[in-house]
C-alpha cells in the first residue's frame, strides 16, 4: 500500500535558521505530493503542492521539488520565523485507482526560537 | 467563501453519552472525509464519501461510530455510546473529486473529550 514517511521532531531552529524537513513515499506510479501545515488549535492548510516528477511547489519561502528518483519531497525554507512555528504533514494522493484517497506522515513538529 | 464548517467546536461528555459532529463542506465539493487526530495515533482517516455515497469506511474503529451524508452540504459522525479513548480533535475535510491533484480542504475540528 501507499506510505509516506517524515523525520521525527520535534525540529528546534532559532529565528532566520534554514529548515529541511525530510519526507520520502511509497506509491505506485505518479502520485500527487503535498505539504500541509496545522498552526495551534486549527485545521490543516495547504502550504506547497507538487503534482508530477521535478516539479517544485513553493509558497511563504517554502519550497518542496518531486524527485521521483529518490521518491522524497523534502520541505525546506531558507530564513524561518517564529511564526512558522507549526506541524507539518506531508502527504500523498495516488494517481490511479479512482478513488484519490490520501496517506498522510505522522508529522513533524516544528519549533522556532526568537 | 466560508471554508469547511465544524460544530461544535468543543465538546465534553461523560462517558456512555452519544456525540454527534457536524460537518458543512465547501459548497461544490463531492468529496468529504472525516479524520481523527490523537497525539498517541496522528491523523486517521475514519472515512470518505463520494457524491454523498460511503466509499471506504475501513477506518472506523467500531459499531459504536457511525458516519452518514444525507445531502451535499451535510455530514455527521455519530459516536454511540462514548467511550473515554474516543477523546480526540474530529476533522472533517472537502475537496473536488475526480483528480489526485485536488488539495483538501480541513475544517477548524471538534476537540472532544470524554470524562
């Protein structure tokens, strides 16, 4: 079956650091990647998307590339904010079957000091 | 455009009581999911509806959860009787059907806790 694969955190910067969050998949063919973010007490939201191989999706100084070679879809930012203290899911749609149902990582935390 | 609705955003009940959660999807969206998030468990999903219709349920835990969509703008998740390990944050979440490329769409939850 499909799987998705993320570090552990909690991950622990200081402010204007430069983050990697490592995630890697298991899925047949060309499925569909993402980057979710769930801020304290709320849902989550899509950060970046990537929907074939060597796209990169990018949003807010985030950036994630398909390396379908690799089957990774690493999340990086080069100058973190406090405010980008949050939980972040990678996650995978598959590309056939019918049915586009998710797999979400287990999360990975994200904590940034002033 | 409101987003996904969740009611009621907090509940408390004591243990053998039924608890229904209620979901609005964003309107033109067939797809609706509902998930659950524990610290111990991460993010499950406990089921996905198409068009209104139960697809994959398999992610219930038991008979006591029960999951109905009687219109396209309407959900719930029913958990009968409450047991304490059912405290968690209930998610629902929408999207457009018919693509792996269509983003999901998550409502703010319902933190429940069950004494």
């Amino acid at each position: 079956g499909n799987s998705v694969t993320q570090m552990e955190g909690p991950v622990t910067l200081s402010e204007e650091a430069f983050l990697t969050i490592n995630c890697t998949y298991t899925a047949t063919g060309y499925p569909s990647l993402f980057w979710y973010v769930q801020y304290p007490g709320e849902g989550l939201q899509l950060l970046l998307k990537a929907t074939k191989a060597d796209d990169k999706g990018s949003n807010k100084g985030f950036e994630a590339t398909y390396r379908k070679e690799t089957t990774s879809f690493h999340l990086e930012k080069g100058s973190v904010q406090v405010s980008d203290s949050a939980v972040y899911f990678c996650a995978l749609t598959p590309a056939s079957g019918g049915s586009y149902i998710p797999t979400f990582g287990r999360g990975t935390s994200l904590i940034v000091h002033p | 455009d409101a987003g996904v609705i969740q009611s009621p955003r907090h509940e408390v009940t004591e243990m053998g009581q039924e608890v229904t959660l209620r979901c609005k999807p964003i309107s033109g969206h067939n797809s609706l999911f509902w998930y659950r998030q524990t610290m111990m468990r991460g993010l499950e999903l406990l089921i996905y509806f198409n068009n209104n219709v139960p697809i994959d349920d398999s992610g219930m835990p038991e008979d006591r959860f029960s999951a109905k969509m009687p219109n396209a703008s309407f959900s719930t998740l029913k958990i009968q009787p409450s047991e304490p390990r059912d405290s968690a944050v209930y998610f629902c979440a929408s999207s457009s059907s018919g693509r792996a490329d269509q983003t999901q769409y998550f409502g703010p939850g319902t933190r429940l806790l069950v004494l």
